[in-house]
C-alpha cells in the first residue's frame, strides 16, 4: 500500500470509548506491519496512555478531550499520539514504580508500560495546556 492513513480521533473523556481507540489502532497497527505480539504492545500502551488522559489528565471531565492521533512513516513506523487538556505533570516526578514502596500501589505503572513496550516515548507539556504522549513502534519483520 502506498499511502497508509492518518486518524485522529477526540472524544470526551470516557472509558468506553478504548474499545473504538483499539480497533483503529489494531486497523493502523496491521497496515503499518506490525505483527501480533507488536500489535499486542501497541494495545498496552495505547489502553494505559487513553487510560491516563482521562483519569489523571483531564479528571474524569468529560467536557475535556482526549485527541489521539495515529500516523505512520515511511520507515514501517507506527507513530501514536495522545494528548488531555489537563493541568499537566513533570515526567520527572512520577514516583518509581518499582520502587519497594510502591511496588503493592494499584496504579503507577501506566508510563513504565508505555515505555517497555514501545520504542520509542516522549512525553511533553502542551503549549496550550495539557500533556502529550507520542509513541513510535517500529514494524519488525521476524525472519524463520
């Protein structure tokens, strides 16, 4: 395929609407290359970047959006982008995970995910307000 689609998507912030985020990012995910274990990473971290946009960005607040974008290079590149209209954060301050305090916490490990599975994350403040979280996973062809 020569030309491989660009999706954005905002929505209010709701929980059901991760089912309908998954199945375009599956769509995207199968034309870009991905295979099923990359797909299944891609899920993780879309559904715990989503997951964050609502809950902690924009509060549960469904006046305020969650835009994610998805996009491709011509590298077999899967680029993810998902932004809140939150307070923001600094990255640097999320608590450790894996630290031994905060290894029984319930929640906390949502950027640890997104990192382990992708390839690439850069989180950033928006100029107008708000976070952004942009993800890349590569496509890797598995050689038999």
């Amino acid at each position: 395929m020569s030309h491989l689609p660009s999706v954005r998507l905002e929505f209010g912030s709701a929980f059901d609407m991760l089912d309908f985020v998954q199945v375009v990012s599956d769509y995207v995910g199968r034309l870009t290359g991905l295979n099923d274990d990359q797909m299944y990473d891609v899920s993780v971290a879309i559904r715990e970047s989503v997951i964050n946009a609502i809950k902690h960005g924009n509060q549960n607040d469904q006046d305020k959006l969650v835009i994610v974008e998805f996009s491709t290079v011509p590298r077999n590149e899967m680029v993810v982008s998902v932004a809140d209209q939150g307070e923001g954060f600094e990255p640097e301050e999320v608590a450790d995970p894996l630290a031994p305090e905060n290894l029984m916490k319930g929640s906390g490990r949502g950027i640890l995910f997104m990192r382990a599975y992708m390839d690439d994350v850069r989180i950033q403040r928006l100029p107008g307000g708000g976070m952004e979280i942009r993800m890349v996973k590569k496509a890797v062809s598995v050689i038999s």
